[in-house]
C-alpha cells in the first residue's frame, strides 16, 4: 500500500470504545483524521493521544455525518484517494491494499467499498438484519455506505457530501458522481467490522425512523433521477405504512371491524410471503425469515412517521434534526 497517498477520515459523536477499535485498526503510517461532532465521552482526547489529526467541529453546529465527512475531506488536501469510515467500525487491515488497487485498475471508477460486517451479530436480531442489509452483490452498484474508498478526484468534483441531509449522503453523492460518468463499484473484500450496539426494539425503530426520512428526501430532491431502488422503497412505504392503514381505518368504519380485521390480514400473508422468499433466496432457518419478515413489514410504520415527518418540516420551512438511535457508549 502507498499509504503517503490515502487519508482515512473516521467521523463519530460519543462512540467510546468503539472509536477505540476503529482508530488502532487504521494504518499509522496513513494520514489519519478523526472529525468529532460534540462528543463528551473522552473521544477527542483518545484520537489526540493515537497522533490522529483532529477536527472538532463548533458546539452549535446542525451536526450531520455528511459535514463531519466534508471536514475530514477539506483535512486531508490533496491527496489522491480518501478512506471514509464511521467510527463503530474498524477497517479490515487487507482492505486498503485491495481498494487501491481497483481503483488504480479502472480509472472510472470514484469509489469502491466491500463487505462490512456486524461485529456482534448474534447479539440481536437488528444485529443480525443489518449484517445482511450490507452484505449487497459484488459488481457496479448505485451507491455505497459510510465506509468506502473513494478517488479525492471525483468526490471534490461534485462538491463533496451535501451537508444538509441528516442521513442517505452516500446515494445522493454517488448519484451526482454517476451523472458526471464515474461509476461505483463493490468489490469482494473485507472491508470493516460494524458495532451496531442495537439491542433494544426502540433503537431499531428510531433507526428506521430515519431510513424513512433518508427515503423520502432522496426522491423529494432528486424526482426521476433518484435511486430507483429508493423509488420504490418510497412507494412500498406508502402502500403498506399509509395506505393500507387508512383502508384498515375506512373498513372498519363504513362496514364494521370484521371487515377491518379482513384487510389487515394482509400484513401477515406478507410477512409469511417475505420469510419463505428469505428461506429460498438466502437459505435463512425459518424461525429467523419470520423474525426479519415481521420487523420488515413493522418497520414501514417507523419509516412512514420518518417520511411524513420530513415532508411536515419541508412544508413548514423547518430544518430537519439528526435522527439518532445509540446512545453515548461507555469508556473504558
């Protein structure tokens, strides 16, 4: 690896020994940042103590991911490529040898990332869920995550991060990279260890929430250009979290709530629909498929309360707020 020609920027906001494992698994002879967003955990003096570079950004910031990466990005000057991670993760030490090398491959290409894992999978079953919403196909894809190698090039052309959205900078930023011709690329490597810490089901429906918000605003910014995969994330919240709902509602007020109860059968013929295609498709047990299915169809209701919510703040002239679902983890 070439390290004098990578900037690693780790973004976090109170994530305690978390950062700990993301900071020592980085390469020390790499430019190494670290952006806080007003941590009070120790997270500042820990990076300072590793010789991290520091950017703190301002107590009265509107905190978001995507200014805490334009921070770090602005940090690391001119450098050709850029390794953005969050800061419960910690990067896999064969991951930057393999990204560059893609990249140096194929100079269309504005960023790679690989496989993020969860650490503690079997903690939970949101662990769990998440450890396969990132496992995506190895190929060209729409667009990455938090974590991901990109070519300082292509992000600076486009302006980098948009640093008003409190969450889904990553489809919006490689949107915008598509449409001046670079292209987005999962390769097959491991990439980084993921700590969602999310055990309990408010964390899960609070994460959601903001999925839903991120949805919404995609397609609200961007109309016909918007992520397809969005697109219909946005109407399959409509349907199942508004929609079908309200025809619940209607049911049961114009014919009585036998009918009600009728229609809203419908939520667990597509939970047992959703399971067996998990059984078949990603060879889950069953009673897993039946647990992810149910949180699946449950969630629209979070995402729904996410969607609504930002069209309200929209209308009204509102700013959204972060959306946030961990709280401060413990130092050691």
């Amino acid at each position: 690896m070439t390290a004098a020609s990578i900037a690693i920027v780790a973004i976090g906001r109170n994530e305690g020994e978390r950062l700990k494992a993301c900071l020592r698994s980085l390469p020390a002879d790499a430019h190494r940042i670290y952006v806080d967003s007003g941590s009070t955990d120790g997270s500042v003096a820990f990076a300072e103590g590793q010789g991290v570079t520091v950017v703190t950004l301002p107590p009265a910031t509107r905190f978001t991911a995507a200014l805490a990466r334009n921070a770090g990005l602005a940090e690391a000057g001119e450098l050709e490529f850029v390794q953005f991670l969050d800061g419960d993760c910690a990067l896999d030490p064969a991951w930057l040898d393999r990204a560059v090398a893609a990249l140096r491959a194929d100079p269309a290409l504005a960023v790679v990332f690989g496989r993020r894992r969860e650490r503690f999978p079997e903690r939970s079953v949101y662990n769990r869920m998440c450890d396969d919403e990132w496992n995506v196909p190895v190929g060209e894809a729409a667009a990455c995550g938090g974590d991901a190698l990109f070519r300082r090039a292509a992000i600076a052309g486009v302006g980098g991060y948009n640093p008003d959205l409190i969450a889904g900078e990553e489809p919006d930023l490689c949107l915008r990279m598509r449409q001046q011709g670079w292209r987005v690329r999962r390769i097959d490597a491991e990439m980084t260890l993921h700590d969602a810490a999310m055990t309990h089901i408010r964390q899960w429906w609070r994460r959601s929430e903001r999925s839903g918000h991120a949805f919404a605003e995609h397609v609200q910014r961007h109309g016909a250009k918007a992520d397809p995969v969005w697109r219909q994330q946005v109407r399959s919240i409509l349907a199942w979290g508004v929609a079908l709902p309200l025809v619940v509602l209607a049911a049961g007020l114009v014919l009585g709530w036998w009918a009600a109860g009728l229609v809203a059968l419908l939520y667990p013929f597509q939970v047992a629909r959703i399971a067996r295609r998990m059984q078949r498709g990603r060879g889950y047990d069953r009673g897993f498929a039946l647990r992810y299915a149910h949180f699946l169809v449950l969630g629209k209701f979070a995402q729904a309360k996410g969607m609504l919510g930002y069209h309200a703040k929209r209308l009204t002239g509102r700013r959204s707020t972060l959306i946030e679902y961990k709280g401060a983890e413990p130092v050691a």
